[in-house]
C-alpha cells in the first residue's frame, strides 16, 4: 500500500514522539509517582505535584505502569525503565494478588491493606496485560504463569458458556456480587464493551506468547462478539452497556473507546491465519474510524468525548482519547490509504503537544474543558489517570513509522 506521509515530515514526527516519551512522560512517573516508603505508587498526584496518599492504590494502575515500563524497556533497552517495571511487578504479584482466592484485589490503601476486594473482571484483564508485558521483556516465568492464572480464572468465573462474552465482576471469593459497575458513572449491566475490548486487549498479548488453543478459540469469539454483537451495524459505533443475552442498555457513544476499538480489532486479527476475518474487521475498523471522524473531531483536530444519537454529550478532551486517535486513525490510514486519516492523526497530535503536555510540571494534563483549560479537579496520576495510553501512542506509533521507512 502506498503511504502518503513525505519521509522529512516522519522524520519529524518521529523525533516528536520519542521525545515526548523519553524526556516528558517516562521521566515524570518514575521521578513523582514511586513511593519509596510504603511501596508502589502514590494514590493520587494532582497537576501541581502535591501528593494524596489517603487515595486508594488501584490494581489497573499499577498493572499499567507494569506494561507501560516493560514496553519501554522492550523498545529502548534503557535500565532505568526495568528497574521501573520490576517495582510495578513487585507491588502488584506481593499487594494486590489474592494468595487465598486468586486474582487481584481492585484496589489498596498505602499499607497494602485492600479497601475494595472485588475481583473486577478489567483488573483481571490488565494483569493479564502487564504481567504477559513484563514476560515479554524479561522471559520471567512466574510472570507468564501469572499472566495465565488469571486467564483461567476468567475462563472459570467471567466467561458466559450460553451467550458469549464475559461479564463485569465477581466477589473476592469469585462469587456473584450485586452491583458489578466498573466505576460510578457506568451503569450497572451484566457485561460492557469496555471490559470485553481490554479482555480482547489481554488474550491478544498473551496470544504472542502462549499458543494455547482454548486461549485462541476465546480469542476469536471475543473478535466475533464485537463485529456480531457489540458494534452497531448501522451507526458503526461501539454500543456500551449489555444484558446477558446482548440486549443494549444505552445509546450514549463513547468515541475514545471506539477509535481505540478500532485498532486493536485490528491488532487482534491479525493473529489469525484467516484471510476473510482479516477482510471483515479491516473493513469494520475504516468504517469505524470514519464514524469518529465525520461526528467527534473539533475544530481545531481534537476529539469531543461523547455523543448520542442527538448529537453530542460531552465536549471535554481526554488525554487517553486523544491520545487513541492518534494511533486509531493512523490504522485506518494504514488499512485504507486515504490521506485524510492520516492528516486527522497528525493534526490531533500537534493539538496533544500545543495543549495538553503539561510544559511546567511534566506529563500530560488528563482532562481539558473545550477551550484548553486544564481541569484541575482531575488527578495527573491517580486510581484511573496512567501513563498507559500515552504511552501506547508513542510506541505504537514509533513502530509504524519505523515500519513505513
């Protein structure tokens, strides 16, 4: 496929993008978000740096500094980012893995003691993520074996053997629990889009490093279950919220979620030796793409957060959102050819480095009103704020610029 991007300006981009990695955002969670006291990572940090420890520690924080550090160590061979990642894999196989049940806790207070002891299915699915990332990296194997004890125990408790697709959450002991919602401002459904993609996201690391024919099978169902249940045939958006038997529970559009769904269907089909799977979601991740790019982009090349059939919902911007258009619509260009996605992920990133890197204090802000205002009542790191998606961006786009040369 002929790529229209001219060589000087990859060039460019890619100096951009490795150093906002190297010299902005790693930097700045290894130098204000390790605590050398009681381990781990601060609960919160705000914008300004000050320092809330009374704020829980959350399993799917520490298992995204886990990736986003082996990952960097995998691309750079730098040691200061294993020594990170070896922090992260201690505090979360000695804090926050259940020695009695299995799995891992939501979330700690600084003594390691857990305030919340559910086992989420998207903590699982992240645990999975980092420890498959850190095996990876270090060909540790307790990681590995790690990464799929929590597989089975998803396969045990969360995987649905009549409909498909998993649920939300267990209890500490795996048990039903009442209410399932991943955080406060989900409803609380039997299964959602966002715990199925980052179970996707999971398997299809571990799929590279154990070809284990169960894993693969669940694998491709998942696949199936977002091109036959959870993708609207007609709108090409991500539906958010489901019964058991996939019946829909809202109408909202979350646009992050589908730019980011978009290519990592992608990513995950291209482990299967299947050429007609591979044409289906090529095909459903442009028409997807498109979907965002004719409804979310503002003006000025950013991302609005959500959408209804009426219209739009929310007009914030959100790091991680951007920060998966970027990668999200350099896939459709990729799959595609059409110049236009490419101008679209390029135009989001120079609106990332104009407006949400953070020049005084480091890192990015995570949450800006619509005129570029930071919202400070947002942590810079905290139970949800990471260093994952942005992170992610950087690498994978290192990767596919690196690919195209």
């Amino acid at each position: 496929m002929i790529l229209h991007t001219p060589t000087d300006t990859l060039i460019t981009y890619k100096a951009q993008l490795t150093a906002e990695l190297t010299e902005n955002i790693l930097p700045f969670w290894m130098t204000h978000t390790v605590d050398r006291v009681h381990g781990g990572f601060y609960g919160a940090v705000t914008n300004d740096l000050h320092i809330d420890n009374e704020a829980p520690r959350t399993a799917v924080l520490c298992a995204r500094v886990l990736w986003t550090y082996a990952a960097a160590y995998r691309h750079f061979g730098h040691a200061p980012y294993l020594q990170m990642a070896q922090w992260a894999y201690a505090y979360l196989t000695q804090t926050f893995l259940d020695a009695q049940h299995g799995g891992l806790y939501w979330s700690v207070n600084r003594q390691g003691a857990p305030v919340m002891d559910r086992k989420h299915h998207y903590a699982q699915a992240f645990g999975i993520y980092g420890l498959t990332e850190y095996y990876r990296a270090t060909q540790e194997p307790q990681s590995l074996a790690l990464a799929q004890e929590l597989f089975w125990l998803l396969e045990q408790h969360a995987a649905d053997p009549l409909y498909g697709g998993y649920s939300e959450s267990s209890g500490r002991q795996w048990q039903p629990i009442a209410d399932m919602r991943l955080s406060d401002k989900d409803l609380n459904s039997y299964k959602s889009m966002n715990t199925m993609l980052h179970i996707l996201e999971a398997y299809t690391n571990l799929l590279r490093v154990w070809k284990n024919p169960h894993l693969r099978r669940q694998h491709r169902a998942l696949i199936t279950a977002f091109l036959q249940q959870i993708i609207d045939l007609d709108s090409h958006h991500c539906q958010l919220f489901f019964d058991r038997q996939w019946r829909s529970l809202s109408v909202n559009i979350s646009y992050g979620h589908d730019i980011e769904a978009s290519w990592l269907l992608w990513e995950a089909a291209a482990l299967h030796d299947d050429a007609r799977l591979q044409a289906q979601v090529r095909e459903t991740a442009v028409k997807m793409a498109t979907a965002v790019y004719q409804e979310a982009l503002d003006d000025d090349g950013s991302l609005f957060y959500e959408g209804s059939p009426q219209g739009l919902v929310d007009m914030g911007k959100a790091w991680w959102v951007q920060a998966e258009a970027v990668v999200g619509f350099y896939n459709a260009y990729q799959l595609s050819g059409q110049p236009h996605f490419a101008q679209a992920a390029w135009r989001c990133w120079e609106y990332i480095q104009a407006n949400l890197v953070d020049r005084t204090h480091g890192d990015w802000y995570k949450h800006l009103h619509r005129d570029g205002a930071p919202d400070h009542a947002v942590y810079k790191a905290g139970p949800w704020e990471c260093p994952y998606h942005h992170s992610r961006a950087c690498l994978e786009m290192l990767t596919r610029l690196q690919q195209t040369a």
